[in-house]
C-alpha cells in the first residue's frame, strides 16, 4: 500500500470526530466500497464496530491518489450506511 499523508483538516477531523487512525488506515487498505469524486478524489467506505458508541457505523475517507501516495483530505462516519452503500444492511 501507498504510503498515507494527512492535511491538517483529516487530522483536526479525527481528534474532533472521535476516530481512530488505525481504522482509516485499514479503511484506505481494504474498502467496503470506493467512490469516485471528479476530479481527482475518492470516498473510500468500510464497515467497523465504533468502540467508544458500541454500534455500527460507516468511516468514510475522503482521498486524493498520487503515483507516490494517497493523501487523506477529510474523514467521518456515519450511521446512514444503507444510503451510502445503496442497498439494504445485511
């Protein structure tokens, strides 16, 4: 995997967002689904347990691809995960 760099917005979103690196780090790694944001962007989803609020939730990375890296621009998550994944939660 490319190497990951952080704006200061990602990383003043996860401390105010309450989300852990390692799991957008697992999210840019191994997406649930991507989504393309022209020009240049991507929405990467993945599904994972939310530790602090003990449910289900939806971490979505917003990145940028380089040849050398991918570069997080935002990140947050949500609870809506059949509306952002366009189909019904199993």
């Amino acid at each position: 995997m490319k190497p990951l760099r952080w704006t200061p917005h990602a990383l003043e979103a996860l401390a105010a967002r309450d989300i852990e690196r390692a799991e957008v780090e697992q999210t840019v790694a191994d997406p649930e689904r991507s989504v393309m944001d022209p020009p240049r962007r991507a929405v990467l989803m993945r599904r994972y347990v939310d530790a602090r609020l003990g449910c289900q939730m939806l971490l979505r990375v917003v990145v940028e691809e380089t040849p050398e890296e991918w570069v997080v621009v935002t990140v947050y998550k949500t609870s809506q995960t059949a509306k952002y994944l366009g189909r019904a939660e199993p």
